[in-house]
C-alpha cells in the first residue's frame, strides 16, 4: 500500500510539475509478480467549455453538443441526463429541455430517445490530435 501511495504521489507531483509527463521510475510488481519499472503519467483532465453555456451549432439539426461532463449515469431506473433536462425540470434547474422531436404526441418523454449520447457527445479541449481526413463539404 505504501509503494502504491508513492507511486501514485509521484505520477501525481510529476503531472502538476510538467504537464504531460511521459513516465516516471518505479519498482513495484504486478498482481502476477511481473516487475514494474515505468508507469505512464495520468492522461490530462478534461476541460469543458464555461459551465452554462451552449455551444454553438455547426448545422442545422445538429444534436447539440453537451459542454458539460457526459458521465451522468443512464441505466434502466434512472435517467441522470433527464434530471436536468426534462420539461418539467429544466427550467428550475436553469438548462435547456429536450427538444420536442425527443416527445411523444402528448408532451411525454419518447423512450427511444432515451439513451441521450447516442447523439449528444460532450466537447472538451483535451482532444487527441486530430487526424487528417479528405472529407469535403
Ligand atoms: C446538473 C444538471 C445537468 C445534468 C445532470 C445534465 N446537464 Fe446537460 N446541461 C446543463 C446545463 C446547465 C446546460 C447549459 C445550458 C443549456 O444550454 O442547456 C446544459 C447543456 C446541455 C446541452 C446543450 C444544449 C444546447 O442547446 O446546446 C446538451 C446537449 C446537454 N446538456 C445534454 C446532456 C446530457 C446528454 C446529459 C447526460 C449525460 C446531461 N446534459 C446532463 C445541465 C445538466
Ligand atoms: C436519436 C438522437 C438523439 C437522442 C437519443 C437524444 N437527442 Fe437530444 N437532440 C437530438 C437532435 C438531432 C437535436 C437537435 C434538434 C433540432 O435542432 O432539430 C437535439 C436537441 C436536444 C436539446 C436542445 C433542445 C433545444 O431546444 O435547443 C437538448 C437539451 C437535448 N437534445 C437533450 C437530450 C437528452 C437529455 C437526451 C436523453 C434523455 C437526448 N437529447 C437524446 C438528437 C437526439
């Protein structure tokens, strides 16, 4: 546990030092006894865009992008997107509810649009570096 410790207050004094430190030295072992000499330093935190604030949509019917953290859980019981976002929560709890395509004819929420990061995916600026594409408009 104490090697752990260390360990893991190195990678962490490494990372808030120089930014994206590429490994730093250990000596542990693995669960199945293998040595462990290198450890990689933890990827950067992600960074969203100012908390509150839409992004800008690039095209029309675009599902906008969630400029927040997308980790809120979805299971079958519970919905963590929907307790901010539905009708009858959004206003209180000052966000955007879910357009009127995501309803059934009478204002209730259409279950196929249930799993929300089908479609909506979060924007950070941590992105890997982009790789280039001949795609064309
Ligand atoms: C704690 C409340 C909260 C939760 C939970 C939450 N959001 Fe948000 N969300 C906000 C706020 C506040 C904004 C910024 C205001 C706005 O544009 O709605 C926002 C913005 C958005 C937007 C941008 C809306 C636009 O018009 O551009 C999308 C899309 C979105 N959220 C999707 C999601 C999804 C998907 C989840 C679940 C993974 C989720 N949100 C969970 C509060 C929340
Ligand atoms: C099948 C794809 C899809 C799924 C699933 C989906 N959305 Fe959307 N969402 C869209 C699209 C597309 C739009 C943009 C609508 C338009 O502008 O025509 C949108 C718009 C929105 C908006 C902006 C509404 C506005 O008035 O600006 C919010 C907020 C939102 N969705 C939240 C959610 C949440 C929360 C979930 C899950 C409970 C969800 N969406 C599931 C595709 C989806």
């Amino acid at each position: 546990m104490k090697t752990l410790l260390s360990v893991a207050t190195l990678i962490l004094g490494l990372t808030a030092f120089g930014g994206q430190a590429e490994t730093a030295s250990v000596a542990v072992k693995s669960l199945r006894q293998a040595e462990v000499t290198t450890a990689l330093a933890a990827d950067a935190m992600p960074t969203y865009p100012t908390k509150g604030k839409a992004i800008e949509r690039t095209f029309i019917h675009q599902p906008p992008l969630i400029p927040h953290k997308d980790s809120y859980p979805i299971t079958a019981k519970k919905n963590g997107c929907l307790t901010c976002h539905s009708t009858d929560k959004a206003a209180k709890m000052k966000a955007t509810a879910v357009d009127k395509s995501h309803l059934e004819a009478d204002g209730k929420f259409n279950n196929e649009y249930y799993f929300c990061v089908q479609c909506h995916v979060a924007q950070a600026d941590n992105k890997d570096a982009i790789v280039g594409n001949t795609h064309s408009k």
